[in-house]
C-alpha cells in the first residue's frame, strides 16, 4: 500500500503543478498582450476619444509602471504604517489535551500544540500611479496582487494581561478559552506601501468620467498588480513557467508508475 500511497500523492501533485503552471502562462499572456502606455498617454486617449463619439467609450488593456500617491492614505491595523493596501492577522498559539490509541490498543493522552486565527482583516483603496508624465488613478478591486511588504511577524509569548487583546489600532475582546492554554499570540502584517513603485497589468477606461485603470471586462486575461518591475516580473513567470512545466509531467508519471507497480506486486502477492 505504501507505493500506492505515494503514487497517488505524486500523482495530485503533478496535477495541481499542471493548474498552476496554466495559470501563470496566463498571468503572462495578459503582460505580454497589453499596451505598453504611460499616463499621459492614456489621458490623452481617453480626451480624443471622447470628443469624437463621447465620455465612456475609452477602453484599452495596457501595462504601466508608476509611484504610488495617495492624499488620505490608509493606515494599516498592527503597524499603523501609510498604505493604499494591508492584509493583517492574529493567531493564538495554544497548548491542549489530545487522547490516542498507541500501537497495543492502550488509550493514552499527550500534550500538542496547535495554532488558531483569531482575526484576519484586508483593506484597500484606490490611488493615484505617477509615473513622471502625469497621473492615473487605479483601482484594486479584483487584482491578483502578486507581492507585498511583509512589515511584521512577531510572537508575543503568554497570556494576555486584560480581558482584551490590543496591538497597534486592533483590539479583539477575549472570553475563555475552555481546555487549553495560551502559549502567546502571533502577529502578521503586508502592506503596498504609499510612494512604492507599482508596475500594473489591467484595463483603462474612462467609464467614470476620468481615467482609470481596472480589471478588465473581457475574459481571459487577469488584472496584476506587483512590485516588480516589469523585466523582473516577465523573467520570474518564465522560470516558474518552465520549472513547473518540468516538474509537473515527471511527478505525474512518477505517480502513474508507483500505483502500477503496487498493482503488479499486489497480484503476484
């Protein structure tokens, strides 16, 4: 059975490598297919457009590479940094009771420790990418967003001292936690930092009476947002494109061949 096992483990892993792989050779079919437009391009556009058949009828998939600007930023929740995006969460790590049956049959308990979420919170708004011709205004909603600034991971061992939990602007009340006990709390915070350069991969339109660019209308193609360059983001997709392209095939094979083989063995058993 331990072949069969590992066969069918191998065997999904290839699978879920093929899925991922497809979606990354997506995610650079949108890069590669989009307009390469600066702001003061897509302004201008937008204007011509306009004056000829009227306000709302610009639409143009594009990439644009800009800074970050943003008059009333948002504050994230733990770290109370400047941010146009944040993802935050507290874990309790906790120590409980846990019975078992050992290998004479014999009901036993050990101690083990386990970890929960207590809150997890995202935030986001939009914001102006200045890219030294003007500026645009983007918005995240419906973005892959690819990578972020991870501004804490921190444990803080023990007991909470109150009734409470605070940290930064979050607070989470406490009630009793029944049969186990807290070993601390963990911390976790990303933000897209305000005055970050930003490289973005959507649709711009002027649907609400100014530009700005969005996830786009039409299927097929995935609204990203990264830190990285554009150079640095095509080059990462192509390597993991062609890792996973190697690695998905031979797990899967690896799979077919270790359950076929666990079938052989087994009649001849």
């Amino acid at each position: 059975m331990g072949w069969l096992i590992a066969g069918v483990i191998s065997f999904i892993i290839g699978v879920i490598l093929f899925f991922v792989a497809a979606s990354k050779r997506k995610s650079l079919f949108s890069v590669l297919s989009s307009e390469k437009r600066n702001c003061k391009q897509l302004v201008e556009t937008a204007k011509s457009i306009s004056d000829e058949i009227g306000a709302g009828s610009f639409n143009e998939r594009c990439r644009i590479w800009g800074k970050i600007e943003s008059s009333e930023p948002l504050i994230s929740e733990l770290t109370e940094r400047e941010c146009v995006y944040y993802r935050s969460a507290v874990y309790r790590k906790y120590e409980t009771t846990e019975s078992y049956t050992d290998e004479k049959g014999n009901s036993r308990t050990r101690r083990v420790t386990q970890e929960e979420c207590l809150s997890s919170n995202t935030n986001q708004i939009p914001f102006y990418l200045n890219d030294g011709t003007g500026t645009v205004e983007v918005s995240l909603e419906g973005a892959v967003i690819e990578d972020t600034v991870k501004v804490l991971d921190r444990f803080v061992p023990g007991e909470s001292s109150g009734s409470a939990l605070s940290f930064g602007r979050f607070s989470f009340s406490l009630s009793p936690f029944g049969g186990s006990r807290t070993l601390g709390y963990r911390y976790e915070e990303s933000i897209i930092p305000v005055n970050n350069n930003l490289f973005v991969v959507g649709e711009a339109s002027d649907g609400q009476g100014y530009v700005r660019i969005q996830a786009p209308h039409e299927k097929g193609y995935k609204y990203l947002v990264t830190m990285k360059s554009e150079e640095e983001y095509v080059k990462s997709l192509k390597g993991t494109i062609q890792g996973l392209s190697i690695a998905a095939p031979i797990l899967t094979g690896i799979g077919v061949v270790l359950s076929i083989l666990q079938f052989v063995i087994g009649k001849k058993l």
